[in-house]
C-alpha cells in the first residue's frame, strides 16, 4: 500500500509538469495568450498539483513557490474572468 501511495504522488508532480510545461510551451509558441483561460487554467492547475507533489515530499522551497505561483495565477484568472463577463 505504502508503494502505490509514492507512485501516486509521483504520478500527481509529474501531471502538474505536465500541464506547467504545456502551458508555458503553447504561449512561447504564440498559440494562446498568457491572458487566456486556457493558458491560466493549464497553468493554475500544474502550479496546485505540483504543490502538493512537493508538499508530499516536505520539500517546503519547492511548495511555497508553487502556491505563491498558484496564487498569481488564480488572481489573474480572476481578473480576466471577472473582465469578460
């Protein structure tokens, strides 16, 4: 049981790498916005899961800069959801 719990933490940073780095990709790339849902979701989300990855492994830099990040970028999806409606 306790083997399948790491796997799953594993599995959670490596997700939110995932959406963190696809994210980052498709706005260098000029096909969404940094100011798009999309990209802010994509990114909120890798930010949280990647969070809580490190939060796992009591790697406190890596979790307080990835809730700092997850922060900034639910404000500004705030901000941008609160400006298109």
């Amino acid at each position: 049981m306790v083997q399948f719990r790491k796997y799953i933490w594993e599995i959670i940073g490596w997700i939110g790498s995932v959406f963190a780095l696809l994210a980052f990709s498709l706005n260098s790339f000029d096909i969404i916005s940094s100011q798009s849902m999309m990209y802010l979701g994509m990114y909120s989300l890798g930010c949280l899961l990647m969070g809580i990855y490190g939060f796992s492994k009591k790697a406190h830099a890596s979790w307080v800069l990835n809730v700092i990040f997850l922060l900034m970028g639910v404000i500004v999806l705030i901000r941008v959801y609160v400006m298109q409606v």
